[in-house]
C-alpha cells in the first residue's frame, strides 16, 4: 500500500527536520517553509494530501492566512 501524504509547514528548517523524521516511516512527506509555499504544495497536489502540520507564525504568509484561505476554497474539510 502506497503511503498517504502529509505537507508539513514551517519556517524553521530544524522544525520541519523533525517532523519529517518523527513522521517520516508512515507518511510521505511534502515540505513548505511559508504560506505561500503551503498554497502551490498544496494546488501542485490536488486530492493527495491527508493532513498539514501547519506552523501560525511565518513570514510572507502566517498559517492563520492559509487557513483562511483555504477557507474560502472550501478546502478546508478535503484536508
């Protein structure tokens, strides 16, 4: 079986080291370092992602934005 994939985003690159490590064995694992980024992983891999470990603090975009975001897309239940 083909593992499901999880996006994981944070500025810090130690912090998404260790969530991809920590989750790693399970999941494949989709990095981004800021909301923006979150955004194109996410249209780039439509229907492919189960979960967003999403960091609220980042510069360019803040987590809070994506959510909202995603909000408006109606995304928001998909993830």
């Amino acid at each position: 079986m083909e593992k499901q994939t999880i996006l994981i985003v944070d500025d810090e690159e130690i912090n998404r080291a260790v969530l991809s490590i920590t989750f790693g064995d399970d999941f494949q694992i989709l990095e981004a370092a800021d909301g923006r980024e979150a955004l194109a992983c996410i249209d780039a891999h439509p229907g492919e992602i189960v979960a967003v470990l999403l960091d609220v603090m980042m510069p360019v975009m803040d987590g809070f934005e994506v959510l909202r975001i995603l909000g408006e897309r109606k995304m928001l239940e998909q993830l």
